[in-house]
C-alpha cells in the first residue's frame, strides 16, 4: 500500500489491486495512514467504477496469517526503467535482448513455432471468460470482461494453462506507472464498452513465437487484445492519452518474472508474492465472475 496525498483527501494503491483508489472519508484516511506507517495489512471495500475506497479495516487473524505466509520471490531482476529510456521497440521485441527465456518448469518448449499455434492457443483462452456462457474447459472461468482488476490472477491461470495444456514455457511481464500523480497507465476498455481505465501496474503472460525474422516476445491479454501481441504494442497500448486526465499516461518500468510471481509486494517493482496454491486466485476468479469493466 501507498498513500499519495492530495488537498483534502489521499489516494491509495494496494499490493495486488490495480486501480488508483481516493478515499475522502476523514475516519477511514486515518485507518489507512496508520496501517501503511505500522505496515499492517487492511480489508477493504471499495467502488471500482468510482475508483473510490469506502471501508477500511484491519484484517482478521486468520487472514494477516496468511498473508505473511505467502513466500516472496525476489530472483534476478530484469526490470527496465522506461521513463527517460531510450530503449526501442526492436530491443523490447527481441528475448535475447532482454534475456526473456520463457522456460518454467522443466520439460517445456521454450519456443512456440509459429503465430497460428499461439492464436489458437490464445483462442482457447478466451473462451474460458467468464462473460462467454459455459460450460469451461477450466475450473473457474476467467473474467476477461472485468479487466479494471484481477489481472495477476488472469494472468496465474493462463500461465497455468499454457504450461500444463500446451506444454510452452512462459514468464509473466509487470508494466508499472511509478505511483505518484504524476504517472499512470491508462487504458481503453474498448472490447468491453470504451470506458478508460488507470492502473499503476498491470501483468500479463509473456511467451516467445517464432517468426520470420527471429523469436519475439509476445504477451497474451485477452482483456484487452483479440490476439497475441508484440510486449511493445501491450506497453503502448497502457499510455493511451485519450483516457489522460491531470496526469502523464506513462509505462515507467517494465520488469519480466518468472511464471511464479503472482502480484507486486510493495511498489518497488522488484519483490512480488507468490501463489503456488491457487487459493488467491482462485478466490479472485469466482469473486469477479460475474462483475463487468463498463457499468
């Protein structure tokens, strides 16, 4: 959690939601302030359309207990600053240029052998959201349509599927917006209603295809794309300035983890939780099951 504060209220960011929240309620602004300088985990509930906190509590025993059981991962950092970077889209595109070998577990190919075998991969993704009426091929459907939060859980379970059904290795890929007033990303929701969408930080799988003219690193996002795309164009496609408001739409920093890291543990961007279990996430897929990104 991260409290940027403003005139006469704060706005917050939370370890694993996405969304900016402001919170103007003097009682709860007091709660948050001193659960972030004690380092006290919170329960919250919130507005996602409004990006407006509501209630703030301290969490229950049982559920501090489990967040300080979660095992960090905190390997070899690739993160990439891009805020005055001169590092290109090429160099972006390129595995070896980043060191993005996408091996997870052993037994994998490292290598999908063409553009068609990732759609038809991505397509069968898709299918399991949640909006599309099932039955799903998986054990809880993925609220593709519900893409303001819950992205480190999507992005957990299309990992799993890639590694277990299809055999590809994969990493996941971390965009942030330094989280200050000044940066954010910002997103159109346009397969889900055209409304914006600010985050300040998003994931999701990250593969390489072979292609004519060499591997590249693609990232596979359905809520937000019909297909695979090249990691430059999902970096680009978070700075849309049609949803700027008073701050800068920007990706400052991108950092590519292994498929393990589940969502950011404070917001250096470079220590994240983990879920090996799949209760987190599974717990978000049935929670946001039925919720939408336009109301």
């Amino acid at each position: 959690m991260n409290g940027i504060e403003g005139s006469s209220a704060i706005e917050v960011v939370f370890n694993e939601n996405t969304e900016f929240f402001t919170v103007n309620d003097p009682a709860t602004i007091a709660v948050v302030k001193e659960a972030f300088s004690n380092g006290k985990p919170l329960q919250i509930s919130f507005n996602p359309w409004k990006g407006t906190l509501l209630k703030a509590q301290y969490a229950t025993g049982q559920q501090a207990v489990a967040l300080s059981s979660r095992v960090l991962d905190r390997g070899a950092e690739t993160a990439v600053s891009l805020r005055a970077s001169a590092v290109t889209d090429e160099v972006i595109d390129n595995p070896s240029e980043l060191g993005t070998l996408n091996l997870s577990d052993t037994g994998l190919n490292n290598l999908i052998p063409d553009f068609a075998t990732a759609q038809l991969m991505f397509n069968y993704i898709a299918k399991q959201c949640c909006a599309i009426p099932g039955p799903y091929a998986i054990d809880y459907c993925i609220p593709f349509q519900y893409c303001i939060d819950g992205c480190y859980a999507r992005a957990h379970k299309m990992c799993w599927i890639i590694n277990k059904r299809y055999k590809y290795g994969t990493k996941k890929v971390f965009s942030f917006a330094t989280p200050t007033s000044t940066y954010k990303l910002s997103v159109q929701g346009q397969k889900w209603g055209g409304c914006c969408i600010r985050w300040w930080y998003h994931v999701a799988p990250l593969v390489t295809i072979k292609t004519p003219t060499g591997p590249k690193a693609y990232v596979f996002d359905p809520a937000m794309f019909n297909q695979p795309v090249l990691l430059s164009v999902w970096l680009h496609a978070q700075e849309n300035p049609v949803c700027a408001g008073s701050f800068i739409p920007k990706v400052t920093m991108y950092n590519i983890r292994p498929t393990a890291s589940y969502a950011p543990s404070g917001t250096s961007g470079l220590v994240f939780s983990t879920d090996p279990t799949f209760s987190a996430t599974n717990n978000t897929l049935y929670n946001y099951r039925n919720l939408i990104t336009c109301p």
